[in-house]
C-alpha cells in the first residue's frame, strides 16, 4: 500500500491536479480495490483548503522495483488490465464494502496493446489502445464528483454514428450512498481533425493574398470566396449537428413532449449578472470607455427587448431540448464528422435539469467559438503587420485605434472587416440561418455574459475586449440571415 507521504508527493505535484487541489492540507485515502497485480485503483479526498472533500481516482503502479510509487497511466499493463476488465465486464470489491463496476459490449475476448498517442492537454488522462486489431482511447476521469456522464451518453448513442462507439466502461460504487461514480471508458478512436484545423489553415491562407484580393473585391466577397473549397464540407458538418440533437433527443426522451424552457428565471439570473459586471467592466482601465459604454447600453437594451417578449401574451419559447453541453470547434471532429466529449448537462426527462437545455446552448457554443477564433486570428495578423502587440489590435477592433496613423488604421480595418465576413460566412455554412427566435438570443446573452465574467476574473481584456466587440452587435437582429435556404435542412 502507499504511505501517506508517497501520496501526497504523487498528487500535490500532479500536472493535473487543480490549484485549490493542491491547496488541500492532506490527501485521504477514502477506498481502493486491487486491479490484479497490475495497479491499485485508489480513491483519494481532499482534506482541508479550498477543495476540503473532493475526492479523485488515482489509479497507482505499485510494483516493486522502483523508490517511489507512480500513477499507474504511465504502465502500459494497467490500461491493458483496465480495458480487459472491462471488456469482459464484472466487479472488484472494495476494501471499504464498495465496489468497482465493469461493463462491456461484449464482442469476446480480444488482443489488447496500447499505441503511441500524441495529443494535446486535456483535464482527464486519455490513451490509445488497440483492440483487435482496431485503435481506441482509453480514458479515466480525474475527479468523482464532476457529475461525469459520458460513458452513460456514449452507451446511449452506440449505433446512432454520431459519436465514437462505446466499448465499455467502469464506474465506482460509493458503498456509504450506492451512488457510481464513473472512473473510466473505453471507445472508438475517432480519426480526423477537429473543425478549427482547416478552418484556420483557410483564414491564414488568405491574409497572404489580401491587398491582390481586396484590389477585386469588397471584404465580404473577398471572404466568402475564399471559403468556397470548405462550404461543402461545412455545410455537411452543420447537417450532422443537426441530426445529432435529433438522435440525442429520441435516445435521452422517453417520448413526452419537451417542458417549456424556464426562460424567466434565465433571463432574471442574466439581467443580474449584467448589473453585477457593469461596475467591473467600467473600472477595468485596458478597456476603452466609450466601447464599453455602448456595449453595456447594446445588452440592456437586448434584456429589455427579451424581457418584453417574454411578457408578450402567448409567446412561446420553443427550442428546448438536450445538447452536447460543451461543444468547442475541436469537439466537433471532422472528415469523417463525429463528436466527442459529451457533456450533456441532463441525460432523462426525469433528471433535474431536463427542461433547462437546449441544442440552441451548442449553436451559440459555436458561435462564440468562432468570435473568439476569428478575432484572435486577425488581432494576430494586424500585429503582425503593424509591429505592435496583438492586445493592442484588439482593443484597436474596438475603438478604430486612434492613437494610430491614418494609414495603420487603415490596415487594422481591413484585417478584422475581412475575418469578421469571413467568420459570419463560416457561421452561417455550419450553423444556418442567424435566428433570431428569443431562445437563442437569450442563450447567446448568457454565454457572452457568463465568458465575460470569466475573462475579468482571469484578467483577460484581450478576451474581454472580443466580448465587448460582440456585445456591439446585439440587437442588429436576423444578421446574416440565411439566402440559401438549401443550407439549413438537416
Ligand atoms: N474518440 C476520439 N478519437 C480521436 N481523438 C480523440 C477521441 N477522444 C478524444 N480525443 C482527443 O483527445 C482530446 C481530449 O479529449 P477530451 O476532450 O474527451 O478530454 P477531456 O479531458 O474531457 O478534455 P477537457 O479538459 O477539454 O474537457 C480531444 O481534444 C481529442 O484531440
Ligand atoms: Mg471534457
């Protein structure tokens, strides 16, 4: 067994332990089983500082040999162990009366190994396993009482060809409440890229070819003729969306209709939220006081137009529903599409939460990921060419950047003009036509509010300053409303 020093050097260090993790004053053994030989599969809680009770799984290489005992992802036999054992399905017994719960998908027994797998950072550990011959990723979650449901969700959609296929998963059964607690899952390793990969290797493409290109054309045709070799490809992955909240909808429901949106308690937490930032932004001194003056006007008066639709006799919010939950650009795989990192915030009808999602939350996810994206790309563009610093462009996009020669202004124009058509093109071939029905204007307010909290509480005002550009926009309602009605069918 690890001595409570070795467990305390292994977590407190942990490249993924969080910050007020490793604040905790001590680290608790709560249970643990043993995986045959292979590891020691350790439930550990927080005591003390800021993260008092979190409890996380570390599975542990204890085999002899070595000084210091190390987490078991870095031994090729306990993802060889774990993902037989689940394969096969069944139950380890606890050393405090729990258990760890296998299950398979059955399919017999088969050669595992696990390959190389270079990718980039990720909060839980993922490897990647050959399984027959076919390559899949093991992954393991980090925290238990994250509220995991992926491997539930997986399950769910096996067949749908939405998501990768789930081969099987392990949970823990906490034997003080019978509560799982989901450690781990083994699916399809999906091949391809996520969506932000071509999409940036179109826009840096163009900023090259872009004084020729504006010599012909206005920014918008500029942008969208550009975008022409990736309209098929984006208008396919906008379809697949689609029919993936229609699959999520008939696997999750039980058949009733979906309840109406509680849209007047969201709206009354976002009207909060405005007044509560309205003090932080305006002391923020990186930000340019009249820009944020017109933002925080350009959102109140979005709540007052949302509040008197809400009050409106007989209007209905429809659009509700369950979504992906946390969809970014690099969740949405491409060529052959696929989605992957579920997070469905409610997974039944039964569930709390049920009537509070919609797949309208993954539209305005991709939304403001393509703000972010597109922004970010001309910022660092406009740098480039002025030979100045990209916060500096970015709070130029804001307020035409007046300390600037004519001439520098011009060029800051043109870079953000061109990415801001070329993003608007891009939303409009992935996500169709700019709706402007009250529930996705309501979720998009939330989530730009909700990201501009963020960006003052991390100190971002270069992020900050995207926010307040978009916030700019509010309003202009049915933007880029579609013109090719052939885009949107499913
Ligand atoms: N089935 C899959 N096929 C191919 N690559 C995958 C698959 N699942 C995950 N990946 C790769 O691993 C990365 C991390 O996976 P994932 O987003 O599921 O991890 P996570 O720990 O939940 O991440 P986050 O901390 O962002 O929530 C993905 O961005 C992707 O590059
Ligand atoms: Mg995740």
């Amino acid at each position: 067994m690890i001595r409570d020093e070795e467990l305390d050097a292994l977590l407190r260090t942990a490249p993924w332990m969080s910050e007020d993790g490793r604040k905790a004053d001590r680290y608790a053994r709560v249970d643990h089983a043993e995986l045959g030989s292979a590891a020691l599969l350790l439930v550990v809680a927080a005591v003390g500082g800021p993260a008092s009770g979190r409890r996380f799984f570390v599975p542990v290489d204890l085999r002899g040999g070595r000084d210091e005992p190390r987490e078991a992802h870095a031994v090729d036999e306990f993802h060889t162990a774990a993902v037989l054992r689940t394969l096969a399905g069944g139950t380890l017994r606890t050393a405090r009366g729990g258990a760890v719960e296998f299950r398979g998908a059955g399919g017999g027994v088969r050669e595992v190994r696990r390959l190389p797998f270079e990718r980039g950072w990720s909060s839980n550990a993922l490897s990647l396993m050959e399984i027959g011959g076919v390559p899949h990723i093991h992954k393991t979650y980090r925290c238990l009482d994250d509220g995991v449901r992926e491997p539930d969700l997986l399950r769910l959609m096996n067949g749908t060809g939405r998501t990768p296929q789930w081969a099987g998963d392990y949970a823990y059964v906490d034997p003080a409440s019978g509560t799982r607690h989901p450690l781990g899952v083994v699916y399809r390793y999906a091949p391809g890229d996520g969506i932000d990969v071509p999409l940036r290797q179109n826009l840096r493409s163009l900023w090259p070819a872009l004084s020729r290109l504006l010599k012909d054309g206005a920014p918008e045709s500029v942008a969208r003729r550009h975008l022409r070799p990736l309209e098929d490809q984006l208008r396919e992955a906008g379809r697949f969306l689609r029919g993936f909240h229609t699959d999520l909808a008939d696997r999750l429901g039980d058949g009733t209709p979906q309840p109406a949106y509680p849209a007047a308690e969201q709206l009354a937490q976002a009207e909060h939220r405005l007044a509560e930032l309205h003090g932080r932004t305006t002391a923020d001194p990186a930000l340019p006081a009249r820009a944020v003056r017109r933002a925080f006007h350009a959102m109140n008066a979005e709540v007052a137009a949302l509040r008197a639709e809400l009050e409106r006799p007989g209007a209905s919010w429809t659009g509700g529903g369950p979504c992906h939950g946390d969809l970014h650009l690099s969740h949405l795989l491409w060529h052959p599409p696929a989605l992957i990192d579920l997070s469905t915030p409610s997974t039944a009808p039964t569930a709390p939460g049920w009537p509070a999602q919609s797949p309208l939350e993954d539209v305005v996810a991709l939304q403001r990921g393509l703000e972010y994206f597109a922004a970010d790309e001309a910022a660092f563009e406009a740098a480039g060419r002025l030979e100045v610093d990209s916060l500096e462009t970015m709070l130029g996009s804001l307020d035409g950047a007046p300390h600037l020669p004519a001439a520098q202004q011009d060029v800051l124009r043109q870079v953000f003009a061109v990415a801001d058509h070329w993003r608007e093109r891009v939303r409009e071939l992935l996500l169709g036509p700019a709706s402007d029905g009250p529930l996705r204007r309501l979720l998009y307010l939330r989530r730009l509010l909700h990201e501009l909290a963020y960006n003052h509480a991390h100190t971002r005002p270069y992020h900050a300053a995207i926010d307040l550009r978009h916030a700019l926009r509010l309003g202009e309602g049915g933007r880029g409303a579609h013109r090719e009605p052939e885009d949107v069918r499913p």
